[in-house]
C-alpha cells in the first residue's frame, strides 16, 4: 500500500463571525479541502460529551467517539484571530489539556466521522422512545429526514454546517411538540404521591402523636399568628368555664395519615 504524500500533523484554524472555529490551512492540503471544513473547540468537546454521557445506558460507544476525531492542541498564537493547532494522540474524554477535535471526514459516505452520526442517532432514538410516551415510536429514518431537511435549509442559504451544530441537531433533538418536555420525560413526572412511604401500625402512630419533640411544626405552622396575653388567655379560659358553652378544641396534628 503506498504511503500517502503528506499527513496531517498540524493545522492552522480561524475564529470565523459565528464564533465558531473554521480551518484555515493544513499540513496535509492534498487530502483535506479546507473549504467549509469546521472544527469543534475545547469548549464545545467538553458540550459534547455531556451529552453523550446521557447516552450510555442506551448503547454509546466511547471508542466511535474517539475514532471519529483527530484530536489537536494549541501549539501558538497568530495573527488575525488564527491559532496554530499541533495535532497529539490524546483522548478526548481523558486528557488534562484542552483540546480541539478535527472529524475525520476523508470519507464522507462510510468513514468514523459518517459511522458516528448514524451511531449516535440511532442511541439518542432509543433513549427518547425509552422516556417518552410518544403516540408512535420514533424511526432513525424519521429523525435523520427532520436533522437533513434543516442542514440543506443552510445549504440553500450558503451557510455550511458546523460540526457542533450537525452533532447538538442530534444529541439535542426532540420531535415537534415536545421540545419543553426533555426535563420531565413521561415516565418521571407520574405522581406517585406517598407510596414510597412506610406505613405506620397503630401503636407507631400513637407514639408519633404523642412525641413531644414533633409538636415544634404546630407553632411553625402559623408563624404570622400574633402572640396572645396570657393574662387574657386566663380571662378567656374562666369565662368558657363558667358559660360551659365552648368545649375544648382537639390538638390540630401536623402530619396527615397516608
């Protein structure tokens, strides 16, 4: 297999208008077209896997992950917000330094970069059907057709897609009408009320009830109640004795019974 003519050992990238990172020129010109090629910043990889974590109880696979990038470090400043990027072997999820992540993009039909996306898309359909009660269960089809119609809208405009917004599209994505309901997903926001609750046997409850130490709550209850004269009190108490018309009223308890 013949070598190839050059590889890419560094790369110079460029802080474009949308505050997104673009690059400018590489090492390895003969493979890599620079035009529109994007690529996701310290920043934005630490985004990125906070939402991939989400996404491990539901078949993500780190080294897809780490397969789809080539990882580069800051090497030196240069002028017009252009920075010269070194590239290391490193992961992405374990390293100290902050890195930047080039997708692999040489193939762009089956290639890591193209095998993520359908990977990551296929996990975040299946943890949304596992939270959600949707009427019919999504389809990676569905989803890829809904994420495609929004990336050619850009397409049209003359706008290319960063690789950051492509891979949030994703790992971001709700189907039209739940966008507020990713917080409280249908299977955690059932009332259950106090079933979790023990239940107290009578003889429990009594102690409860009589407990000296719980009958603080009564007096919280009605912090706002204004203190009463306690000489008044007792002229209150011996006129409700000598009518014999006011019985006296129950202790209000402060917890209710399941």
């Amino acid at each position: 297999m013949p070598k190839p003519l050059s590889t890419l050992d560094w790369c110079v990238v460029r802080l474009g208008e949308d505050h997104n990172w673009w690059v400018a020129e590489t090492s390895d010109p003969v493979r890599w077209d620079v035009d529109g090629l994007s690529i996701v910043d310290p920043r934005q990889v630490a985004h990125l896997i906070e939402l991939v974590d989400q996404l491990r109880d539901y078949g993500f696979d780190q080294d897809a992950f780490e397969a789809a990038f080539i990882p580069f470090r800051i090497e030196r400043d240069l002028d017009g917000e252009k920075v010269r990027l070194k590239r290391v072997k490193e992961s992405l999820f374990e390293s100290d330094e902050k890195l930047f992540a080039l997708p692999d993009i040489l193939d762009e039909e089956n290639g890591p970069y193209a095998d993520l996306l359908d990977h990551l898309t296929r996990c975040r359909v299946k943890m949304l059907n596992d939270l959600f009660d949707f009427e019919a269960k999504l389809s990676v089809d569905e989803v890829e057709d809904e994420i495609r119609e929004e990336q050619n809208a850009h397409f049209i405009e003359g706008r290319a897609v960063h690789t950051f917004e492509e891979l949030s599209a994703i790992l971001e994505y709700m189907p039209a009408g739940h966008e507020h309901d990713e917080e409280h997903p249908a299977k955690d926001i059932e009332d259950h009320g106090d079933d979790d609750l023990p239940e107290l046997d009578k003889e429990e409850e009594e102690k409860l009830k009589n407990d000296e130490s719980l009958k603080w709550d009564e007096d919280e209850e009605n912090p706002d109640e204004e203190e009463k004269d306690p000489d008044a009190e007792k002229d209150d108490d011996k006129e409700k004795d000598e009518d014999g018309d006011e019985e006296e009223k129950p202790r209000r308890r402060t917890k209710k019974k399941s």
